[in-house]
C-alpha cells in the first residue's frame, strides 16, 4: 500500500528553498539540497516520519545497545543505542530502478 501524501513533503521543500535562499544570495545545488535534507531531518524527528509521494518514506528508528569485537584485538566493545533515519522505497520506485523504466 503506497503511503498517501498529506502536503507537509511540499511545505518542507519550500521551506528548504527558503532557508538556503536566505543563507545564501545565489545557493548552489550542495546548498540546496543540504537545506532539503535539513527539513526531511527536523520533518522526521517531529513527527517520526516524512513521506515523499512517488519516492518513499523517511522514518526514525531507534537501534538497540549492542556489543560487537573489533577485528585486530578480538576485544569486545559496547556501541551505544541511537536513532538513525531509516528510507523505505515505494514499490514503483524499487520496479523503475529494476527495469530501468521511465516515470
């Protein structure tokens, strides 16, 4: 079932054009999309997901505290639980990636 859109992915990307219109006079694409991935970032950590329509979904997940050996020195280390932004494409994204179709 594709995720129906509700317009804050919309509101986000123009809120991104604004805040890189704003740092900067004339904002290259670096500046652009580094604003655009600000927004999906502040989108997901308020509301614990960010959907773009005919793309996928952005959501918050949480990893669990874990241990793990380090290679050289076979010595266990404890890595700390975080939370991560976890992307989930949509089925027509995954299919037009596979086949190489056109939207």
């Amino acid at each position: 079932m594709a995720p129906r859109p509700d317009g804050r992915w919309q509101r986000a990307v123009a809120r991104a054009f604004d805040r890189a219109i704003a740092e900067h006079q004339d904002p290259n694409r670096r500046e652009i999309a580094d604003a655009i991935v600000g927004e999906i970032v502040d989108e997901t950590r308020r509301s614990g997901r960010f959907v773009v329509p005919g793309l996928g979904v952005f959501r918050a997940h949480r990893s669990k505290e874990r241990s793990v050996k380090i290679p050289t020195s076979s010595t266990p280390v404890r890595v700390a639980s975080r939370t991560v932004i976890k992307f989930k494409a949509t089925a027509d994204a995954n299919r037009r990636l596979r086949t190489g179709a056109k939207p």
